[in-house]
C-alpha cells in the first residue's frame, strides 16, 4: 500500500487542550505540516482485507438493529464500562452492526496503521461485540502537533488501513457507504469525511484538502449520486461533526465560538447542500453528549441525533447552547451522563433508545425509547 506511507511521528503528549489554545499552537502546526501531503483513499481506492482475515458479516435481514457510539477510544475504565453496557445489551437483544462516529483513537491518532493502539483502545474494548463496525474518522483520529487539532488529514489513512487488518472495524476508505440488507436494503448509512471543512488548522497549504479541493469536490460528486441512487428504505448520513447540536462544540457554522473559517462553516454548507432534505438521518459525534433533535424547516424533515458519550461526558446543562444563541429543538438532551444509542430500523418504523452509563456501578439506564417514523 505504497501510497499510503508517510513519516512515522510519535503522539504528542501531554494534558488535551481547549480548542483556542489549539488554535494559539495553529501557525507553528501549518508550518511543520509544509510539504506534507497525500492522497486520502475514496471508494474507487478502496483497501481489500488481508489474506487471513476475515469480516464478519454484514447484517442480511430487513430487521437491522445498530449500536450507535462515538468519541470512544481512550481505553480508559469509562470506555469499557460502556463496553460492558453494550455486551450486557447485546446478550439480551442483539445487535446488527454498530457505528462509530469518530475520535476512535485518542487524543492524536495511530502513528501507523499497525500502532497498538488499534488493539487496546478498539479490539480489547470491544470484544464480544462481534459484528461489523462502521467507522467514521474524526478530528482527534487527524491530529498533526496538537491533539484534536485535525491538523494532517493524511494521519487517517492509517485507519483505513486498519481495515484490512480487523475483522471488525470497517472503513474500507475515509468515505464510502453500506447498505443492509446489500439486496433491497432497509438501510443504506453513508460514512462522510468532513474534516477538511473543520479542521482547526485550514488547508491552506495542500490544495488536495482544501475547502473545493479534489478531496472534497470528490466526496460532494460521489454523496450526491450516491443518496439519489440509493434504493434504501432509510438514509442515514454519519459524519464526525454535527450540523445541529445544543452542546458546547457548537452546531456547523458556530463551531466552539471561534471565528469563521474554524467555526465549521463550510461544513455548514456541505450539509445544507448535500444532506438535509436528503437523507432521513444525520448520525454524529464530537460533542461528548447524546442528544435527539427535532426535523427543523432549516433541516428540511432530516434528523441530527448525536452519540458522542461513550468515554467521556460532555459539559453541564448550564453550558448548553454555544451556536451564537441559537438553541434547537430536542426531544432528549443529556449532557453529562455516559452511553450510547439503539436503532431499530425495519421497512416501516425507526426506533430509537438510549441508554445511560454509571461507570461507578456498571449499571445502565434506558432513559428514551421512541418511535421516530
């Protein structure tokens, strides 16, 4: 996989930063990221898995039950207690397929794409969870000097590589879409790759990354054919950031209070025109809550939920509403508690749950159960 090698770098160390002393460090980070630059896989260069492994199967039936997680891999006691509520869940009803909605690989990503960080902050975690995991990279997975940063945007091929290597993890590109069942399927998730629209450190310096650069015109061209040629029941969309969002990251164009272009407002408009009104669901991360929009007029009838608690929580109600005033309206809001999320989806119905974690007790709380369609 020659067009994958770059130079090995170590993770950077050290406490995670808040998101303006990121972009204090964000000149010196450009600086040392000149002249880095390579070409991010896409579907037509999708990774084969390695002789000897094999996947496990993707969900055949028309009953699809999906666990829903994101910001998960630290491997810490936080990150295995919502582990232990899945597998407790998962031995009751089991599940189909899971997705995991970015930050797989806390705080700075892998250094190669057998770093064994693979293994204690994916595979140990989650053993017994035996079924596909659809993955979405995150900006944390993309980090170049300073954690979280999205600085080097090529750091997340090492996790495309990775899927040849897992029977579980499945990204067999940075973007790329299942459908389940693949024959007259129920479902088709479309995994997105938004980072070059919010990252803290611009693109300036690799026009392949930049905002219209041939990464995302790519990724624009190939969602557009893709939703209106789905033959999907539902369509449900999984991106790192959220377009909507009450928590302290902040909705798409209100990114962590930051100035333009860092506050996410290009991916603002990749969704405004390219998903809502165009898929029935957007499934996110980023922020370390879970919550349950409302379809909006401005969302044209598409519906954000975010699942981004399952290591670590978010900030107090009392932080709510950083999108310059703005706050959406939810059916479920929980912003310091971890879990995870359930859907239920069949060719009639969407059924979603939620589930809370104790990390103190291991014990889980199903705190919303409701039909959506």
């Amino acid at each position: 996989m020659s067009d994958m090698q770059q130079p090995d770098i170590s993770p950077p160390s050290g406490p995670v930063l808040g998101r303006r002393e990121l972009l204090a460090g964000a000149a010196g980070a450009a600086g040392a990221l000149a002249g880095i630059g390579l070409l991010g896989l896409t579907p037509a260069q999708a990774v084969p898995v390695a002789a000897g492994v094999t996947k496990f199967d993707l969900p055949n039936s028309d009953q699809v039950r999906v666990l829903v997680t994101g910001d998960a891999g630290t491997g810490t006691l936080t990150q295995f207690a919502v582990a232990d509520a899945a597998r407790a869940y998962h031995a009751r009803e089991p599940f189909s397929m899971a997705v995991g909605l970015g930050d797989n690989l806390y705080y700075s990503g892998p250094s190669g794409e057998h770093d064994d960080q693979f293994n204690t902050k994916f595979e140990t975690p989650n053993a017994g969870l035996d079924f596909p995991w659809a993955m979405v990279l995150g900006n944390h997975d993309n980090s170049s000097i300073l954690p979280g940063d999205g600085g080097w945007l090529a750091r997340g091929n090492y996790e495309v590589a990775y899927h040849a290597n897992s029977a579980r993890w499945w990204m067999p590109s940075r973007y790329y879409s299942l459908r389940v069942p693949q024959q007259n399927p129920v479902v088709e998730f479309f995994i997105l790759d938004l980072n070059p629209l919010a990252s803290y450190i611009p693109q300036i310096l690799d026009p392949y990354w930049a905002v219209d650069g041939q990464f995302m015109n790519d990724q624009r061209a190939w969602l557009d054919k893709a939703l209106a040629e789905s033959p999907a029941k539902w369509k449900i969309v999984c991106t790192h950031h959220p377009y909507l969002n009450n928590g302290s990251h902040g909705a798409a164009g209100h990114y962590d209070g930051l100035p333009a272009p860092m506050n996410g407002m290009h991916a603002k408009t990749f969704f405004e025109d390219h998903v809502v009104g165009k898929a029935n669901f957007i499934l996110s991360g980023h922020d370390h809550t879970l919550q349950v929009f409302e379809p909006t007029t401005e969302s044209k009838g598409t519906r954000q939920l975010i699942s981004g608690a399952s290591s670590q929580t978010g900030k107090s109600q009392s932080m709510v509403g950083s999108s310059g005033g703005t706050r959406y309206p939810a059916l479920f809001e929980s912003f310091d508690k971890l879990g995870f999320m359930v859907l239920d989806l069949t060719p009639s119905s969407v059924n979603l749950r939620v589930v809370t974690v104790d990390p103190a007790t291991d014990q889980s709380s199903r705190v919303f159960d409701q039909r959506l369609v």
